[in-house]
C-alpha cells in the first residue's frame, strides 16, 4: 500500500507499492518499476556523495485521477476503473489477510504491468537532483528533505506495507542498499537499513 510522505513542494505525497503482484510503484502520478528505482539509486550513491548531482529519469505519467483508478474500491473487488483497477482484474487482493505481503517475484509480471499501463500513461523523463548542501532531493515536481528520501528508501527496502513476504527481498534492493552503505554520505548519511 502507498503511505504518507512529507514533501517540502507539495506537502504530504502519496509514495509506494499498490499490488502485491507487481514491483511497480507510484509516487503520486509517476509510476515507475521498483528495480529501475533501486537501480537509480544504486547508481547516485554511487558518485560523489558531497556533489550536486543532476540526472533524468524515465517514468510513466499518468495525467488524470480517473485514469489512475481507485485503489480502495479495486482493493474491495466494487470499482476497477483506471490503470490500477486493470491491474486488480489481473490480480485481486488476497482473500486472506495473512496473504497480504509483497512479492519478492513481483518483478515477473513486469510485462503484462507495462502493458497495461501504456493503455493509461505516456512515458516521459523527469529531472532528478540531489543536492547535499540543501540536504534536498528532487523527483519531478516533487521535492524531499533527507530525512523523508531516506523513509522512501527504507519503505522499498521494507516491502512497503505489508513488507516482503517471508521477509526476503529482491536482489535488486539489495543492491541498492549495498551501493549506499558503501558510500554512506551526503544525503544517504545516516540511513539504518534494518
């Protein structure tokens, strides 16, 4: 499920995983594949961690809130319109609540997701900073104080909620974690991976 992130732009954001099924995530109206993001995060905490550093991001778009759907009435099996009510055709919400957890496979319905998703989005790239001296980064239109970078991280790093189920992780967010504990500065200083 997404939760509720502060943003310094656009006050509380809605940033996370909305299928258990598949490893995309949305933040807001973006939406883009959890490997890809724990690939471009690999690859930021890669550089100099003390540098302003500028890249692009490619992400879908989705414009408007009826194309996006209603996660809670998908959810409850009562409205499936939009790009995640199609998603909730292809798979429901378990029946049991002990079978609410994140699939580490969920990587697997990639293509099918994609598809989907080019029925409701365009694809564009966003801009993308992180700023050390601000203690600031920028996805999009959307801008985060560290510390709320960080519980992004750390919620991918989690399985969201409900978490990872049996608690084993992608291979892809390992690494993510591994490249920022490597070079833990700038606006990774302090993470706690737990």
């Amino acid at each position: 499920m997404p939760l509720a992130f502060e943003s310094i732009s656009h006050g509380t954001v809605a940033f996370g995983f909305f299928n258990i099924e598949s490893d995309m995530l949305l933040l807001e109206h973006y939406f883009f594949f959890a490997a890809d993001f724990c690939g471009w995060i690999s690859s930021l905490a890669g550089e100099e961690a003390e540098q302003l550093l500028e890249t692009r991001w490619p992400v879908f778009h989705i414009r408007r809130r009826e194309d996006i759907g209603d996660l809670m009435g998908a959810i409850h099996g009562v409205r499936f319109g939009g790009f995640i009510g199609e998603l909730y055709k292809s798979f429901p919400f378990p029946e049991q609540q002990e079978d609410f957890k994140q699939n580490p496979d969920g990587y697997r319905t990639r293509n099918l997701v994609e598809g989907l998703m080019r029925d409701y989005s365009v694809q564009i790239e966003i801009p993308v900073f992180l700023h050390p001296g601000k203690e600031e980064v920028g996805f999009g239109e959307y801008r985060f104080k560290r510390e709320s970078f960080q519980a992004l991280l750390l919620y991918v790093w989690q399985g969201g909620y409900p978490r990872w189920r049996d608690e084993v992780r992608p291979d892809y967010v390992i690494k993510m974690k591994e490249a920022v504990e490597v070079n833990p500065g700038g606006l990774f200083k302090g993470i706690r991976f737990l």
